[in-house]
C-alpha cells in the first residue's frame, strides 16, 4: 500500500505567491543556475520549480518512498532514506552550491550533527537555506496559557516534530554547527486572517504596512524562521 504523502502541490507556482510566504524567500536566497541538495524535498514540487523556473540542478533525499518516486523526475539524483542517517550523504558524489534545509530539521533527533556533517558537502562560498518554524508563535503562545499543548497532522505542532524551535534556539542551532549567519526573515500565517486580507487587497501600501506590522515582533508573528548561513571561516 503507497504511503500518504503529506505535503503534495500540484501544479506550484511559487512564483504566483505573495512575497512573505515562506517558499518564495527561500528560491529568492537560493537564487538562479546553482547545484542544490535538498533535504525532506516531498514530492518535489520545490525541485521541479527550480529546475524549470531557475536553471539549477537539483539532488534530494526524501524519507517516504512514494513521495521521493513522484519527485524523481525532476532531480539529478534523489535517494529514499532518513535524512538523520549521516552516512547516507556519501552517496552524493558532488558539491553544492546551496543544501536547503526547510521543514525538515525540527523532524530530526540531532539537527546539529546533519549540518556539521553536511558543510562538507558545500562548494567554496556555499551556504545552507534553512527554515525552521516557530513555537513562540502568538496562536501557540495563547494555546499554552489556555492550557493546551495539543498536537495536529501539520503546522508548528506538528506530530511528528522531534525539536521545537524559538528565534534564540534556532541561531544557537546554526551557529553551534559551525555557521554564520549571513540573512535573516521570517513568514507569517494566516492567524489574523481578515486583518490579512484587508491590507493585502491594497496595492504596495497594504502589503508594504503588514511588513512593517510583524516585523515589530518576528518572534511573536513569525510563523516561520528563514535563515542563510555559510561556514564561518577559521582564522
């Protein structure tokens, strides 16, 4: 029996997204023509998107068998396997310009390892793009102090999340591994939707003032955290 599959998009377009969703920051970071391995890549609807609409060429490494056959097509190389399984990356006889590193850290036992691992993998002047989410969310804030910590099938409390990560906690992951940070952003949700909504529908301004209005707080509105980050250079 074919094993669900959680994060399926058909016919994604990142390009046709607003400007502070989460995956239209990451292809901006990652950028045109680059060799990109990427973790967790599903059913490989970011890796198509890069090869069609970017020029790179793209490698991967997905856990669900089914999801890694249908993702295949638009990778170099994509192997079935546990991204927390270090010894899997020798298969990959390459180099990387970019290791893209979203939604899949939090999933791991010992996040740090893979990206001290990993930095070998990166060419000269390549970098990790990584996304972490956030549980200092304002919705999960609110949760807590109502007494609830409940799980959900996706999102920031998602069940099969091992590690939880606030803004402190996610620098300290990257820079302990050996990393500096060289960008920052963030993304927010949907959890003031009509809010949203009505400065969205104004052209520029609107957008422009909802930028504005969660930067106050990133960790308070960021939904997610999106960091690119090299190695740091030994002196």
């Amino acid at each position: 029996m074919p094993e669900t599959i959680k994060y399926d998009r058909q016919n994604y377009d990142i390009d046709q997204l607003d400007s502070h969703w989460a995956d239209v920051q990451i292809v901006r970071m990652i950028g045109r023509g680059k060799t990109v391995l990427e973790l967790g890549c599903a059913t490989g609807y970011i890796g198509k998107f890069l090869k069609e609409k970017r020029g790179c060429v793209v490698y991967g490494i997905e856990l669900n068998e089914t999801a890694a056959a249908q993702a295949a097509p638009y990778y170099e190389k994509i192997l079935s396997g546990d991204a927390s399984q270090l010894n899997l990356y020798g298969n990959f006889r390459t180099q990387f310009d970019i290791i893209l590193c979203s939604n899949v850290l939090e999933h791991l036992p010992n996040p740090g390892a893979v990206l001290r691992t990993l930095k070998s993998s990166l060419k000269e002047g390549g970098c990790f793009v990584i996304a972490l989410p956030n549980i200092a969310h304002w919705t999960i804030r609110l949760q807590i102090l109502l007494g609830k910590f409940d799980y959900t099938p996706s999102g920031i409390l998602d069940e099969s999340h091992l590690k939880f990560f606030t803004l402190k906690t996610a620098r300290s992951l990257i820079q302990d591994a050996g990393l500096a940070i060289q960008e920052f952003s963030f993304d927010w949700d949907n959890g003031l939707p009509k809010f949203n909504g009505l400065f969205l529908r104004v052209p520029r301004i609107g957008p422009w003032f909802l930028k504005q209005f969660y930067s106050l707080s990133p960790t308070l509105f960021g939904y997610q955290f999106i960091f690119k980050a090299s190695p740091q250079k030994v002196r």
